[in-house]
C-alpha cells in the first residue's frame, strides 16, 4: 500500500450517505419532515400495487397475541380456554407494568403450527366471556 488514506477516500466512488448532523436528530424529534428517499418512494409504490393477502392464504402460525384482556384475568385461565377449544400449548405469556398489574396482553405459543390461525379466525374481535 503506497497510498495514503486520503487517496483511497478520493478515489472510491462517492455513494448516497444518509444525513448526519442537526438533521438527523431534527428528523426523529419530529422538527422537520423527513422526504422518503428514491428507494423508499419504490418501495412505497410496490406496496401499493400489491394486492392485500387474507389471513386465511398466509401460512399457518403457532402464536397469536389476546390482547383488551380484563385485569384480573391470570394465565391459567387464558391457558384453559385455548387448550379446551384450540388445542395444545407450549406456552402462555401475560404481561405485566413495572407495578405488577396486568397490561391486558397475552401472547400464546400453540405447539401445532395451524392452531394459532385457527384461534385467530375464531376468536378475532369476539367477546369471550360477557361477565
């Protein structure tokens, strides 16, 4: 190497950076608007001439995630409802604030991979006990 770095800066081809400065940080603070880059614009064009997928057509999930859930209910009881009407689980996940309440969220690991597009489309939007 009898270049100095310099020379090799100068020399290789100058490619598109992203912005760095005041910019950058005005962008994610919300002061400026941030103009989606060339690539971003056909990207953004490709999404929308492509058709939406069904749920159904996608492949089959193992996890769903409940959520609006009340908070007295605890994971035994999410635990019985799908094992009873879906089918097995590996395992069920509520989550808790920092003070230990309840955040109404549940994710539930189903140990067959079609049964959580199954308690998808028979529970999604369906009030699960009227109590």
């Amino acid at each position: 190497m009898n270049k100095s770095l310099d020379d090799i800066i100068k020399s290789r081809p100058r490619t598109h950076r992203r912005s760095s400065g005041r910019n950058a940080r005005a962008q994610v603070l919300g002061k400026t608007p941030a103009a989606p880059t060339p690539a971003a614009r056909q990207r953004i064009k490709v999404a929308k001439a492509t058709p939406a997928v069904p749920a159904t057509a996608q492949q089959p999930a193992d996890k769903i995630i409940v959520s609006n859930l009340p908070q007295d209910v605890n994971e035994q009881q999410v635990k019985e409802l799908f094992h009873t009407t879906v089918g097995p689980l590996r395992e069920v996940t509520l989550h808790y604030d920092s003070a230990g309440r309840s955040k109404g969220v549940a994710a539930v690991l189903f140990q067959r991979k079609g049964d959580g597009t199954k308690a998808f489309q028979q529970y999604n939007n369906r009030l699960i006990d009227g109590s």
